[in-house]
C-alpha cells in the first residue's frame, strides 16, 4: 500500500481529515474504515484499522480511512455517535461523487464498528446499501468503563471478527447480540480487544470475505 492521499472533506461540524489509500488494480468500489473511540486514543493510524484499509486495497477496493470529530484536523468535539455517523456519511458522499463508485464496503473497528452500524442503516434506508459490512472488536452492550452501546440488526453476510480474550467487549456482549439475528461471529483465539499479534487473521478473514464479492451498483 503506497502512502496514503490526506484530504480535507467538507463535513456538517467542519473539516473531516482522511487519508485515501488506493489499490494497484481498477478500483471495485469504496471502503469505508472506521477507527475506534477517539477519547481513548482512536485514530485512523490505529494498527486494526490499518490492517483493514490494507486488506480491502489489497481486493481492489479504494479505502478511506476518516478522523472522528476532535482527532488529528478533524473539526468538532465527541458527539457519541450521532455526529460520527453524520460524518462518516458525508465521506461516503464525497467518495461516491469523487471517484464515480458507489459500490460500498464499510469496516470499523470497536466504537467505529457501531458506526458504521447506523450508518448501513442509513444507507439501506436511501436504498444504497453496502455491498458489505465488516465488523471488528464490535462495540455493543455494557463495555468497560460502563458505557453502553445499544446496536441494531445487520444485514445477512456482515463479518463479525471478536477476540477470545477481548476484556473490554466481552464475547458474550458479542454473542447475545448475533444469536437473535442467527449472526455467525469469528472468534479468533488468543486476542485480545487490540488483536495484538493477530493482525495477519483479520487480513486473511476480510481478504476471504472480499474475494468472491460482486460489486455491484
């Protein structure tokens, strides 16, 4: 992956800063990665969601790796998702118009997973939705530090990849959150919430997961 392109995208708090990273074949489609919490040090330099624009420009697609609100040039304060979903849509947007796709994959990672939750709902709702999501270290029910996240159904085909020793989602937060949805969860043994050494699954796993998917749209 070459050095990435850093962009300032017009957003509804002000600037978004992104960095674009493009792939070495014609481009399938856009990825949207989102990073984790930004008060606990989230950032699109954060080594899962690098591994993850990685493994979609390695299957083709452009990825674009946004700041949350209050990190790095991004303009505005933590808005607890609402706001980062806004933003998230508005990269979607400006991907679409700027690149002449709008084949969609979204990634994200912890926080940024549930993001990018609400915004496939979003999208679904406009009749755009993904072509695939990708959901890592997913963020859902009580967490450590006792906040709560509260996540929605997902579409049929979603990649949920959680960590064995994941302490701050617990995989049983994970897991009674799929099982009303008959959601399958790859559980990658030995990780942590940080998948410290276990970088090299999550490639392989998004890779598999891209692979044989049709872009369409």
């Amino acid at each position: 992956m070459s050095q990435p392109e850093r962009v300032l995208i017009a957003g509804p708090a002000g600037d978004i800063e992104t960095l674009i990273d493009r792939p070495q074949a014609e481009a399938r489609g856009i990825a949207l990665v989102a990073h984790p919490h930004p008060l606990f040090g989230g950032s699109v330099d954060n080594k899962v969601v690098w591994a993850l624009a990685r493994a979609c420009t390695d299957q083709g697609w452009i990825a674009l790796r946004p700041n949350f609100r209050g990190v790095g040039a991004t303009a505005g304060v933590h808005d607890h998702g609402d706001g980062e979903t806004d933003d998230l849509h508005a990269v979607w947007a400006y991907a679409c118009e700027r690149f002449g796709l709008t084949a969609t994959v979204l990634a994200g990672f912890s926080f940024g997973a549930h993001v990018q939750t609400r915004l496939a709902q979003r999208l679904a709702a406009e009749g755009r939705p993904p072509q695939r999501l990708i959901l890592v270290g997913m963020a859902t029910g009580f967490v450590a530090g006792g906040r709560r996240y509260d996540a929605g159904e997902v579409a049929r085909g979603t990649l949920v990849i959680h960590g064995e020793s994941d302490d701050t989602v617990p995989l049983a937060n994970v897991l009674d959150w799929a099982r009303p949805q008959s959601l399958p969860v790859t559980v990658i043994p030995g990780a942590d919430h940080f998948f410290h050494g276990k970088l090299q699954p999550i490639r392989d796993l998004v890779g598999t997961s891209l692979a044989g998917l049709v872009a369409l749209g």
